[in-house]
C-alpha cells in the first residue's frame, strides 16, 4: 500500500532500515579519522613535491574527491599518486572515494524526499575545486621539473612547456570566471554571465579546448572500466558461406588474396563474415570494415584467422548489470554505460565496441577460438595460434590509453568540447558583427535554395555526400536563378593555371586563419571526420573539433575581409568516385552534376591553382571558379557548405570525369553587374 511522504516523522534517522549501532558508529569514526590523516599525508607531501599553492588546494578537498585528483595527475605523470600517498612510515595510505566521479555523478532533487534525502551530498563546488588542485597540482609538476612530459630543464622544450603552462593558466581563468562548470543545456552564449562571455573573448580557441583536461582523464578511466567489462560481450562470428563455396577442403588455408582474386564481384568487396567486409582499395591494399572502423590486412592473412581477430562485440544481451558491493559513484556510472540510452551512453558504447574489436585485432587481448560455417565455436589449431600470435607479435601493443599508431578509436568529452568551441566562436561572431562597414566587403545576394525532392535515393545522396558533395534541387538551375552569367562564363579560361607559392601570399587576419594557412591540409582532413562521418562530437578526436572551428572562424573572417583579393580564380581538385556508384559513373555524374544544376561541397576540399592533381577511370576533376578560395601552404582550401553551379561535364581520354563549376557567389556577381550595366 502506498503512502504519502508528509505521513512519515521529519526525522529521517527514525526510520532507517539498518539501525545504527555502536559498532556501526565506531567503524565511521575510524573510517573518517583514517581519511582526515590521508588528507593531511598528501597535503604535506604535495607542498614538498609540488609546493605551497597546490597544497592549500589539496587541503580544501574533502576526502571524496581525493579520488579524482589522484587519476587526473596518474594520467599526466603516472606514478605520481604512490608518491603523494606515502606515508612518513613509508606505507601507502587507502585512497578514499574510489568509486566517485565528480563529472558525472548527479544527485536525483527533484521531489520533497530526494531533496531531504540527498541534502548535502551533493556539493556545486566539486568540480571547481577538483580542478583548481589538478591545476595548481600540475603547475607545480612542471615549474618543479617533477614530470617527464613538460620538465622545465636544459633537456626539455621550453616553449612546449611554456604552452602547457598557458592552457593550465587558461583553466585557472575559468575556474575564477565560472567558465569551468559547464551551464545548463540550451544555454545560449547571450545568456551567460557577462565575466563569463569576455572569458571567451580574451582566450584562443587552443585554449578554450585545454578546459576539459580534467574531465578527459576521468573519461579515459571511466572508458577502460566499461571497455574491459564489455570483453564479456564478445564472441566470435560465424564466416559467411563464400568462404566455403571458394575454398572448399582447403577453406581453412585460403587466404585474403585468394579469396579476393576467386570471389565474383563488380565493386571489389566482400562479406566474408556478418558485418564485415573485405574490400580492396584504388591502391590494391586490403582492408576490412566492421562497425565504423577499417582495418588493413596483409594478403597472405588467412580468412579464418582474420575473422577470428575481429570479435562479435552484442551490448543487446546486457538488460542490466550487477551492481556489487558498492553500487554507487563510478561503478554505477560504469553500469549506466553498458545499458543506457543517453547519446552520451550510446557513443560510449559504439566506441567501447570498437575499442574491444582494435584490442582483439592489433593484439592486446587475441582470442583463441573461432566459429565455424555450422555455428560451432572451437578452438584454433595449434600451428594456426602460432602463426596468429606471430602476427599479433609484430604489431605494435595498444596501451592503456590508445597510443597504439593503428588504432583509430577514440573517446573524448566531445559535447563539453564542442560547447566551448561553439561559445568561444560566438563570442568572435560578436566582434566580426561590430565590424565598420569600410572594413567588410560587398557580397552579391544570392538565389534561395529548394530544399531537395528528386529522384535520387537517399542512399546514393548519403553515398555522395560522404565523398564530399550534397545533391541539390533539380529546379535550382543556373539558367533559371543566374540568366545573365551563361554570357561571362563564356570568357573564363578554364584551362588557366598558377603555380602554388611555397608560402600562401597575404598576411593572416587572425590567429585561427594564421594556424589554417600554416596547416591547412591537416586541418581540412581533421575537420572532415565531423563534417562528412556523423555529427557525434564524442566519437570523433579533439584536433577534428579544433581544426573544424579554426576552419569556420577563418572563413568567417575570409570572406568578410575586404583586403585581400577577390578575383574570382579556377582551382582543381580530384575526388574518387564513391563505392556504391562504382560501374554507374554515368548515373553519379548525372545525380550530382547535372549540366546547369547545383552542388554543394560537403566538408572542406584542398584544391590546387596549377591543375596538378590525380585524373584516370573512378575520379572526378572538378575545376572549381570561385573567388573565396582560401590560399594555404600547399594550395587552397574551399569551404564547406559552398554552393557551385555546373557550367558543363565531359570525360577525359584516361577515363576522369571532368567538371566545370561557378560558385553561387561569383555567379551571384555576375548577375548583379549584368543587371546593372542593362540600367
């Protein structure tokens, strides 16, 4: 029978389930009398190690977040924690609250019991002060040459460890401004307090991305512990019949390269098992791709072997996990990863799926049986483990933190990145507006743009989208929305050419556009993994989210800018015709590139002014003529989201697909000086 709350005495002690004895009562005094000497024990060892600053900062924690300080300076300087936790007697002391994560723990207040119940156990200052003492703490890491990494000696870079310093100052910043504790969601840039908005005005987008340092670590420990608990969850896959049907008596010692050279099929790729296919690249190299990630393969690697390294990662079994001894703090956390439905839980798992399938392939933790064509498992004979295991032997050991060179999965605090990002760029959007109009150029007003309805399929549009174009509205034509342009685009010489200046010409308009000049085509293949793979910013690296904000923040100012040149110029770029339209090139040429129709880029493009780039059968060459091509070291780079009209397509001798495009502003131009020389 239910009962209302107000029908229970106030005093919550009352009515414990568990009466408090006087043994229960000595034990928790033991317990915090043990923790306060803790504290005290690495306090006075972080004023000798680390000095004065971030001992008063270690002090001011309680002893549940102790915990967290100890993970964050294990990550930057591992064995660190030993020797801030050893007592004078030469003993380690316990490290309390093990099982707490101030980043992600959160306190149910919503209701009169849950207010009365979690009252005082959750303090709003928590992750400020877990911040402040890792700062102070590494800080005093590296003026006290203590750590390795960033040691402020006649061995070390100066200026790597004068940068680091910076971003620890910039975390310092936040913490005083408030900027560290992240706002409630949907929080608009407006609506932040004014200290917290010029904290966004006065520092880098380097620096603003440096505020999760913290939380990044807790992040890494949080996603080991969920990776090594969904090892249970893999299992071996069953080999698709080709593999039978090809190799027959000998389907055990059939290779990748066999099967590949036997296999019947048009688009080079295979399905070699549920969920993974074996492809051969433009370059001849093999590689298999499973849930997101493409692995390269030898190809003298037997086919039984290779689907034994690539394991069956199912979180669908996982309806609930135990809880243990101790279900609270991270060890909830870590069960809330396996069978939540947040997107923050969803992303975790994707990559722990990954992470668990890289561990298996690259060697960190092989598995030593495999499933037959009838759905048998059964362990590898012993001549096959030896020769897997000697190839496992030769590639590099994935560490606990993803070092490994061919893993490709990582897990960042991508949403927190991502706001900051957003915010800091706001925050220059405000001061790009405040701009005088001396200072701006004159763009021509452009047509509006039909949201798509046509004939092609949703899959091939995702298909060209993800090699860089976005199919538009067949009506949006160059005849209907630019009449006047069909007669200057006559006298353009396409076939004109530059060469590319070692250094871009100009000079930069700020910081951000100084670090695309001077790394333009790491930023745009950076910066395409988010705007051509998915929009999931935890799933993506912290330099995508950077190079993808340094990009849009320099165009922002590119384009604005009336200084620099805006001649329009004709730039080449090559682009690989997209797997599922292999042996339809015809067909991509026609849904993406229809004569007179529109395009938009998908993700920014490198181009080069000197024609220079690959042609022959599968590849597109387009010549874009634009006037907002942003010059770089090594060419330039167009911008993502540019809209083109295609003037007209043939085929080259050596089979390249050859295209001719305005973009929508230069044609914009055209029109408007065409209507003004007719008045």
């Amino acid at each position: 029978m239910c009962r209302s709350y107000a029908d229970f005495d106030p005093n919550i002690r009352d009515h414990r389930r568990c009466k408090m004895t006087e043994h229960k009562r000595a034990a928790a005094t033991a317990s915090r009398q043990e923790n306060r000497t803790t504290m005290r024990c690495v306090s006075s060892n972080v004023r000798d190690v680390l000095g004065p600053a971030g001992a008063t900062a270690v002090a001011a924690l309680p002893p549940s977040m102790l915990s967290n300080l100890m993970v964050s300076l294990e990550a930057v300087s591992p064995g660190i924690a030993a020797e801030l936790l050893r007592s004078p007697s030469g003993a380690l002391r316990r490290v309390p609250g093990m099982h707490n994560n101030v980043f992600t723990e959160v306190r149910e207040r919503t209701g009169d019991a849950s207010e009365k119940i979690n009252r005082g156990k959750s303090d709003p200052m928590a992750v400020s002060k877990v911040q402040l003492a890792s700062a102070l703490c590494e800080r005093g890491l590296i003026v006290n040459g203590v750590v390795n990494k960033y040691p402020l000696s006649a061995n070390a870079d100066p200026l790597e460890a004068s940068a680091e310093l910076d971003r620890i100052d910039t975390r310092i910043d936040a913490i005083a401004c408030g900027a560290i504790v992240p706002p409630a969601p949907g929080t608009k840039f407006e609506d932040l307090p004014a200290r917290v908005q010029n904290f966004y005005r006065r520092h880098t987008l380097d620096e603003v991305a440096s505020l999760t340092a913290v939380s990044q670590r807790m992040s890494d420990k949080l996603f080991d512990d969920v990776t090594e608990q969904a090892q249970v969850a893999a299992a071996p896959r069953c080999p698709d019949p080709i593999i039978e049907q090809i190799g027959g008596d000998q389907a055990h010692v059939l290779t990748v390269g066999a099967l590949m050279a036997r296999a019947d099929s048009g688009d080079n790729a295979v399905q070699i098992a549920d969920g993974v296919v074996l492809a051969r690249g433009e370059n001849g190299n093999l590689s298999v791709a499973v849930d997101g990630l493409r692995l390269s393969v030898d190809s003298d690697t037997r086919v039984n072997e290779l689907i034994a390294r690539i394991p069956d990662v199912d979180f669908d079994q996982f309806t609930s996990v135990p809880a243990g001894g101790n279900s609270s703090g991270m060890n909830t956390v870590v069960q809330s990863m396996m069978v939540g439905k947040s997107p923050r839980a969803l992303s975790m798992r994707l990559a722990a799926k990954r992470r668990v399938i890289e561990r298996t392939f690259f060697g960190d933790t092989p598995m030593g049986y495999a499933m037959g064509a009838d759905g048998h498992a059964h362990l590898l004979a012993g001549k096959a483990r030896a020769h897997t295991a000697q190839r496992l032997a030769s590639r590099p050991h994935s560490s606990r933190h993803g070092a490994d060179e061919l893993a490709q999965t990582s897990r960042i605090e991508g949403f927190d990145v991502a706001r900051n990002l957003r915010f800091a760029r706001q925050a220059r959007k405000q001061f790009v507006d405040a701009l005088p109009d001396t200072l701006r150029a004159m763009r021509a007003p452009e047509a509006k743009l039909k949201r798509y309805a046509g004939p092609v399929t949703s899959e091939d549009r995702e298909s060209a989208a993800r090699a860089g174009f976005q199919v538009r509205h067949p009506s949006n034509t160059l005849q209907a929305d630019y009449p006047a342009a069909r007669a200057s685009l006559a006298a353009v010489d396409w076939s004109a050419a530059t060469a590319v200046p070692a250094d871009p010409p100009g000079r930069a308009l700020a910081p951000e556009h100084m670090d695309v000049r001077a790394e333009g085509a790491r930023m745009v293949a950076a910066a395409n993994q988010v705007a051509r793979y998915g929009r999931n910013p935890e799933l993506v690296s912290s330099d995508a989210l950077v190079a993808e904000a340094k990009l849009g923040q320099a165009f922002e100012l590119w384009n604005m800018a009336r200084a620099r040149n805006h001649a329009p110029r004709v730039l080449t770029a090559a682009h690989p015709v997209p797997v599922s339209y292999r042996g339809r090139e015809a067909q991509f040429v026609n849904d993406v590139f229809p004569t007179g129709g529109a395009f938009t880029t998908k993700g920014y493009t490198m181009a080069r002014s000197d024609g220079a780039v690959r042609g022959g059968s599968g590849r597109v060459r387009v010549k874009y003529l634009t006037s907002d091509g942003m010059p770089v070291a090594g060419g330039d780079v167009i911008e993502s989201g540019t809209t083109f009209r295609v003037v007209d397509t043939s085929v080259a001798a050596d089979g390249t697909i050859e295209v001719r495009a305005v973009a929508e502003q230069v044609a914009a131009k055209m029109q408007q000086t065409a209507a003004i020389s007719r008045n």
